[in-house]
C-alpha cells in the first residue's frame, strides 16, 4: 500500500492503473538511491527510452549538466510535502534537447523518501514563444525603423536618391534595387544600388509607349511582386519587355522583383524597383513596408521641388530687388552727376564759387554711387558678408546712404574682428533696414552709427536726429520694417530696443552677450 496522507489510501492496483494512463509524464527517484525506480509510458516515449532502459537510471542522464548542481541541491534540501516547479531543457536518448515543465513534490514510496515528478513536453508552446517573441521584435525593428526613415527623410530639404535606396536596405534586403523619376512618358534612374558596374552605369532611360504601359506600371498605385522574372506569366513578361529597351542589364542573376510606384495626390512621379537572386523572394509584407518607405520619398521628392523652385523665386526676387537698388540709387546719382557734369564748364564762367558748390555735388554723387555699387557687390557676393569687418560694412552703409539722401552719417566702430556669420548678417541687414527707414520716414539731417564692444558682447546703435513717432501710436501688427528688425534680432539670441519721440529722433539699439546662437 502507498501512503498518500494520513486520512487516505489508494489501493496498489487503483495507483497504477492512474499512473498508466497519464498523459504527463510521471517519474519517481529514490532519493538515497539516486536512481529512477518508477516511470510510465509517457515519461519513457518522451525521453526515448523503454521502460526497462529507463527504470534504474539516474536523472543526469536526461539533464543538461549546468543543471545537476542545481538538482543535488534540491535534494538536499527537500522534505516530505514539498513541491517545487520549473521550466527546464531534458534531453533525449539521441541527445536531443526538448523544453519540459516539471513539477516535483516528496512523498514516501513504499517507505522510502522519494521525489515524484510530474513532466510535461511544452517543446511546442516554447517554440510558438519564440516565434511570436521574433515577429514582436521585427514588428517593433520594423516601425521604429519606418520612423527614422520619415524622420531622416523630411528633415532634409535636399533630394537624395541614394539615401531613400539606403533607407530601404535597412527593412527590406535586396541585391539591386533603383529609384526612377518619371519626366514626360520616361522611366529615368536617379539612383542605383547593386554591383559597382551597375552604381556607376550611365542613367538608364525607359520609354514608356502609350499610356496603357504607364498605367499597367502604375497599378493604380499598389506594389508590383513578381516571383519569377524568367516565368511566362504576364507580369513578367511585361517587365522583361520594359527592360529590354536598354535596361536588360537590371535582370541580370535576378529572379525575383518588386517594383512600387511613387505618388503624390494622384500624381505619378517615379517608382522604386527592387530585384533578388532568389525565387519568390518578396512578400506582402515587404510589399507594404515598401510603400510606406516610398509614400516617404514621394512627398520628400515633392518638397525638394518645391525647395527648389523657391530658392528660384528667392534668386530672381533678389535680382529684382538688386535691379531696383541700381536704377533707385545708382542710376539717378549718376544722372544727376552726368548733369552737373554737363553744365559745369558754363557755370564756372558765369559763377566759380556756384561751380565750387556743384564740385562738391558732384563729388558727393559719385562718392555716394561707388559706395552703393560697392554694397551691391557686396550683397552678391555672400562671403563678402562674413569675411569682412562689420565696422567697414557699416561704414559701407553709410557711404551709399549718404550719396542717396545727402544725409551725412557719421559711424563708429570700435570692435576689432569678425562676429560669427549669421550673428554679423543680422547686424548688417538690421543696420540696412534702419537706414532705410530714415531714408523714408524720418526727415533726418545727420545719422551716427556707433558700433562698440567684442565679438562675443556687442552692441549697436543707430541714432537720427529726425521727427520721431510715438511707439505707442504703431498699429498692433507694428510696422513691416520695425517686425523684420525683431525677428532678425530673435534669429541670432540678440535684444532689440527702439527709442524715439516726436521731434527728438529714433534710437535703434541692438545688444548681443553671452549665449551662442
């Protein structure tokens, strides 16, 4: 008879009949013994054996051996009614490793200490574990790379077509793969990747006859996936038939391909083509990541054009306003010395000290119109901007200011150096458009621009003596003029202080210390 517990007992014959039939496997160890005494048929088929191989062996030899240690351990510690469970890796008779759930507990066997467990193969629910834990990580890989790519992509005002490609590789592997821009009814590569020959080959150009092959390219903006280029299915004998127009050489060792198309609200303007040496290589999954990545490029192309036509816009705004400068400044001094020169020789007959004063006229205008086209160059020519001593482009200024308005400026540089570049432009354009404010509203008789300080604690000051205005009286959205100089002081970390009263003048101070840009 076997003691279960104090109040019951199960006949010999009712506990094997139990034990016989229990899916789980079911083994006893004698404890002193350190032997198997007891087993049944599903611990034995589990681990390989037949009962009579398995019955009288010691557990290590189904154990991998970092968990003998840990096994002695236990058995020295054990009591009757203990239990204990873990998750462990057998091994069976061929040596091959299998996970298994065991649950041990003590119990007296025939009146000995022994240790009963209870085994299950859970090989199977591990192994679902693993995969489920794999597509979890890919999963997660896979969007956190979709992000970084959208980032990287919309963070550059650039078109980079070898990035979008490279951004590709990084959640879908292939071994030739192209990005093509579509002008007019032609497929053109902006950039490959693959073997060097193919890198550094002379743009491909891909006709496309009609609009049926654009739209059959196009797939009403879905993903193409062909398992076997060399197949006579009709998409690859479509794709064959493209290429063979000068691009043959995109197929070569290739089987498989997928090819994305790239749009914007309907608009069409290229595709990405990727291509494997495998069979049947490209999913649908691949075919979904794929668009996600090319719907990215395809608003990044759209931006890059646009970025270009504004930087357009902006370079022949600025010739424009280049043009005007010339023909308001330049072109009127020197019609008005062309002029004065013009009458000269009559007036000094008549009045010499008349013809003194239109001297100096003259000299003024054409001092004035050297300064202005001195400025002018200096304004197509950005580095002129940097590379020179903002106290000299100030006094630039003041020059050209002067042969414009008959204003005199008197300017004051006592800081040695260069500022830093965007901090130095900012001061200049502020200085331009504050001279170009009294030019037009202040009715000034004299300017004094004083420039003070180091590099790295400046300050100026641009004062007129002219009619002045209350603060208080700017309309709300403040005058167009008096906003441009705030943002660009804000640009660069600078302050901006505007000063006047009526009658008394204008006082522009603007103050940068301390903090990079």
């Amino acid at each position: 008879m076997i003691r279960i517990s104090d109040k019951q007992l199960i006949s010999e014959e009712v506990y094997r009949k139990i034990f016989e039939a229990a899916s789980d496997g079911l083994v006893i160890y004698d404890i002193e013994k350190g032997l198997i005494v007891e087993a049944n048929p599903a611990a034995c088929k589990m681990h390989g054996y037949t009962r009579q191989e398995f019955v009288g062996l010691n557990p290590a030899a189904f154990m991998l051996p970092q968990s003998h240690a840990l096994f002695r351990e236990y058995l020295q510690t054990i009591e009757p009614g203990d239990a204990y469970e873990s998750l462990v890796v057998h091994l069976r008779k061929d040596g091959s490793p299998f996970h298994v759930e065991v649950r041990r507990s003590a119990l007296n066997y025939r009146g000995r200490l022994c240790l009963l467990s209870v085994i299950r193969d859970v090989s199977q629910r591990i192994q679902t574990e693993e995969i489920l834990s794999r597509r979890i990580e890919t999963h997660a890989y896979e969007q956190a790379m979709l992000l970084e790519i959208s980032h990287t992509l919309a963070s550059t005002q650039e078109f980079q077509p070898g990035l979008i490609l490279d951004q590709l590789r990084e959640i879908i592997e292939y071994t030739h793969g192209g990005l093509f821009g579509l002008e007019d009814s032609t497929l053109v590569t902006l950039a490959m990747r693959g073997t060097p020959h193919l890198e550094q080959a002379t743009p491909f150009r891909i006709h496309l006859q009609g609009p049926e092959i654009l739209a059959t390219l196009f797939n009403g903006h879905q993903p193409i996936r062909i398992a076997e280029v060399w197949s006579n299915t009709p998409q690859a004998q479509f794709l064959r038939s493209l290429l063979n127009d000068g691009a043959a050489v995109l197929l070569e060792g290739i089987q498989s391909w997928m090819w994305v198309p790239l749009a914007v609200r309907g608009r069409i303007i290229g595709g990405v083509g990727v291509a494997e040496t495998g069979k049947n290589y490209f999913t649908a999954h691949h075919a979904d990541l794929a668009l996600s990545v090319a719907n990215q490029a395809a608003i990044t192309m759209v931006n890059a054009e646009l970025y270009n036509q504004a930087q357009a816009l902006a370079v022949l705004e600025e010739r424009q306003r280049l043009a005007r400068n010339l023909h308001d400044a330049v072109n009127q001094s020197l019609f008005s010395a062309g002029l004065i020169a013009e009458v000269l020789p009559r007036l000094w007959d008549r009045d010499q000290a008349e013809a003194r004063r239109s001297l100096e006229d003259l000299r003024r205008l054409t001092r004035g119109a050297m300064a202005e086209m001195r400025t002018l160059l200096a304004e197509l020519r950005p580095d002129t901007l940097t590379d020179t001593e903002l106290g000299d482009l100030l006094r630039l200024l003041g020059n050209a200011f002067t042969g414009r308005t008959n204003i005199p400026v008197v300017v004051k540089a006592s800081i040695e150096g260069s500022l830093p570049a965007e901090r130095q432009v900012a001061f200049y354009r502020i200085c331009q458009e504050a001279l170009n404010n009294i030019a037009k509203h202040a009715k000034a008789s004299r300017v004094e621009i004083d420039l003070g300080g180091t590099p790295e604690n400046v300050e100026l000051r641009i004062h007129d003596n002219g009619r002045g205005f209350v603060t208080s009286d700017l309309p709300p959205s403040g005058h167009y003029g008096l906003g441009m100089m705030r943002e660009r002081a804000e640009a660069v970390g600078a302050t901006l202080t505007i000063t006047s009263q009526r009658g008394r003048g204008t006082e522009i101070a603007l103050h940068w210390k301390g903090r990079e840009i």
